[in-house]
C-alpha cells in the first residue's frame, strides 16, 4: 500500500509545479498539430506532447516552463524534456502556425460540446 501512496504524492506534486503560462507567450496557448504530432499546452501551464514516427510514440505530459524565444520545457527537473522553437507562433494565412522541433504545427480551434440533454445522446470528440 506504501508505493501507491508515494505514486500518488508524486502525481500530486508534479501537478502542483505547473503555474501559469507567462503573458508574453500566451500566443502558445492552444491545441496544436502537425505531421504525426500533437501538442496541448494549457494557460495554466500543464502541457500534453505527442510524437508518432514510424512505430514508435513518445508522450509527455506535465508543467510546461522556462519559456524562452528559442524554446521551451515540459516536464520537471531531470525529467524535462526540452522543446526547440524555431518559428514562434505567428498567423499565416488566418491560421496560426509555430515550428517545434522541427515540425510545423497548426493551432486548431476545439469547441466545447454541450450536452442537450436529448435522450440517447452520444457525445463525440
């Protein structure tokens, strides 16, 4: 029973590191996706990474911090992984576009779905 508690301390504090996404990159704020990749970084400051090349899938999930014109991280301590920024987020088209690692990213609208309360309602994301 002791591991699982210590699993969920650890849970717990890695949530509580996340703070909020600086002013001056709100513009990273967003759902964004690109050739095999999605990334969500939240405004407050939890982030979601996901890269599928061939076989093989990477994901990573927690605070996202240290935001610099070259980049970003996701992650805590030794465990941050470290996002290049070659493009910042900028509108092309009517669209908004950043180049992370290498990869063009697109930022993609998400509705929110409200229930209608019809019987038999099946929501879909």
């Amino acid at each position: 029973m002791v591991p699982r508690a210590l699993l969920l301390l650890a849970c717990l504090w890695l949530v509580a590191c996340a703070k909020p996404v600086p002013v001056d990159y709100a513009n990273y704020v967003g759902h964004w996706r690109g050739d095999g990749t999605l990334l969500v970084i939240r405004a407050n400051g939890h982030a979601d990474y996901e890269r599928v090349t061939g076989q093989s899938r990477l994901s990573i999930e927690g605070a996202c911090h240290s935001f610099t014109e070259d980049g970003f991280k996701i992650g805590v301590g030794l465990l941050s992984a470290h996002f290049e920024v070659s493009h910042p987020p900028r509108q092309v088209d009517g669209r908004w576009r950043m180049t992370v690692d290498g990869v063009e990213l697109t930022r993609v609208d998400i509705l929110p779905v409200v229930p209608t309360g019809e019987p038999g309602e099946v929501l879909r994301l």
